[in-house]
C-alpha cells in the first residue's frame, strides 16, 4: 500500500520569535559596549540584581559602580587603548582588518544591508565598525517575521554574521591581549565565545529553514 508523504511540521514560531528576540538582545548590549566607553548609567544599568546575575553567569565580569568616578575612569582608559590608540591599538573596523583601508569593501557591503534596515546611527560612527554591526544583528533579529518567512530571514542573518561578524573573531583575541581590566579582558572572551554558538546556531538554523 501506498503511503502518503509526511508533510513537514512548520516551524515553532512563538519559540523562534522569542529566541530572536532574547539573541537580539544580547546582541544590541555587546554592541552597546563596543561601540564606545561605559558611562554611569551603563555601569548602574550592569549592576542592577537581575541583570548582573544574567552577565555573570555568561562570565562577564561586571565592574561595582561603588566608587562610580574612579570605576569609569580607569574604563574608559583601558578601552582607549585598545581600540582608539595611539599606539599598538586595534581598531575594531572591519575594513582595516580585511582590507589595511578605513573605507574598504566591507563598508560597501553594509551600505546594501543598511538600504532595508532601518536604524539610527551617530554621524561619526563608521558603518564597519564592530559595534555597529552587533546592533544591526539586533535590529535584524528584532524585524517581525511572518512564518513564511522564516526561512528567508534565516539566510539574510546568515550572510550578514558570516560577512559582517565573523571577522572579529581575528580581533577578540588582540583585544584581550591588551586589556588592563578583567571587564574588558572578560568582555572580549564572552563576544568571542557568543560568536562562536551563533556560528552553529547560525547554520542549523539555515539548514532547518
């Protein structure tokens, strides 16, 4: 006897929606900071119950806002000199990592993806720049999708993470090497660490869709 074909289940589209909303997140706080020092209200947001037990357990090492001057300070020197220089710095944009250009193809790249996301960026924030693009996934991720498609969605967070995210995994572990802070040394090990699981997450999401 002939057996009819097993339609294959659609996709969990609460689970999925809440899965890109909760990776979007994380995504838009890394992005946060990356994207410039820690200012008061960052590091009192970072020290708040619940959220401090959340990036503790993912290993960041949250600094006290006791002490809130000396605390900022001794941050926003620390991440200075690993991304702004003078010397021996490493500028967190993919173009001079990729291409040794501040304007290279890499910017041309994000200007395509930027053409169809819609988000708010300081005038002298380089579209390269690693930050950035963590809060571009965010903005992605936080896009309503309808369940047709999913799939399709899927593949556009693929190619931008594989051409746009990936690179800074070559800078993470420079970063680490230079900073003076466990914040910032812990920082670098958890973004590289998070890249690495949206790596697999990445691709069987693709294969699934």
């Amino acid at each position: 006897m002939e057996q009819s074909a097993v339609s294959p289940k659609p996709p969990n589209t609460d689970k999925l929606v809440n899965d890109r909303f909760v990776r979007g997140s994380v995504y838009a706080f890394l992005g946060r900071l990356f994207l410039r020092e820690i200012d008061q209200d960052t590091l009192k947001l970072m020290n708040k119950d619940d959220l401090v037990t959340q990036l503790t357990q993912l290993g960041l090492k949250v600094p006290s806002h006791d002490e809130t001057v000396e605390t900022l300070e001794c941050l926003a020197a620390d991440y200075c000199s690993i991304f702004l220089g003078p010397r021996n710095h490493v500028p967190p944009l993919q173009s001079v990592w990729q291409s040794g250009l501040l304007s290279g193809p890499a910017v041309d790249s994000m200007r395509s993806y930027l053409e169809f996301v819609s988000i708010e960026r300081d005038q002298d924030t380089m579209i390269d720049h690693f930050g950035f693009q963590l809060q571009v996934m965010a903005t992605i991720l936080a896009s309503p999708v309808l369940p047709d498609d999913v799939g399709h969605v899927a593949t556009i967070t693929h190619h931008f993470f594989q051409q746009h995210l990936l690179w800074a995994r070559q800078l993470l572990p420079r970063a680490v090497a230079l900073a003076e802070t466990s914040f910032y040394q812990s920082l670098m090990e958890v973004t590289d660490s998070f890249l690495a699981d949206e790596t697999e997450r990445m691709e069987a999401l693709v294969a699934q869709s």
